[in-house]
C-alpha cells in the first residue's frame, strides 16, 4: 500500500527566520544536521531548532535574531527566455 503521507510534518507557523546579526560564521547542529549561518544571512527552520542549547546561547549572546516565518508577498515574474541567434 502506497505511503499517502505527502513527506511533508511541519507547518508554515512552525516556521522561524534566525538571522546571523555578529561579523562571524556559524555552524548550527540540528537535528537534520549541520547547517552553515554565515554572517549576516537569514536561514528558515521548524521552530524545534530553537530546543538546542547551542542556538539559545547564541540567541542570548545577540548574535542570532529569531523572528517568525514572514510569507513574502509578490509574483514571481519568470525572466524571459534569450532569443537563438
């Protein structure tokens, strides 16, 4: 019997934008695995990330800013294809 499980166990409000606030590069162990933050950049993952004890020191050193999972508004417009020469 096929799985009818879309694969799928998380929901968009379980979603969360940590965002690299300090000048340094971070390598964050999850439970899905390592997952590089480098400096400045904005990562999403469940909320289940924030159970770690390593992300809530960097999140209480304010390095890390957590904020929820913002849809971003806006169509995507596809760029129009090259013309053949």
């Amino acid at each position: 019997m096929p799985n009818s499980n879309s694969g799928i166990t998380w929901k968009p409000k379980d979603i969360v934008e940590l965002t690299n606030t300090s000048s340094e590069n971070f390598l964050l162990e999850l439970d899905s695995g390592v997952m590089r933050l480098d400096a400045g950049r904005t990562i999403r993952v469940t909320d289940c990330a924030l159970e770690h004890h390593h992300i809530n020191a960097l999140i209480n050193a304010g390095k890390i800013k957590v904020e929820p999972y913002k849809k971003r508004k806006g169509k995507y417009v596809q760029p129009p294809l090259q013309q053949r020469t």
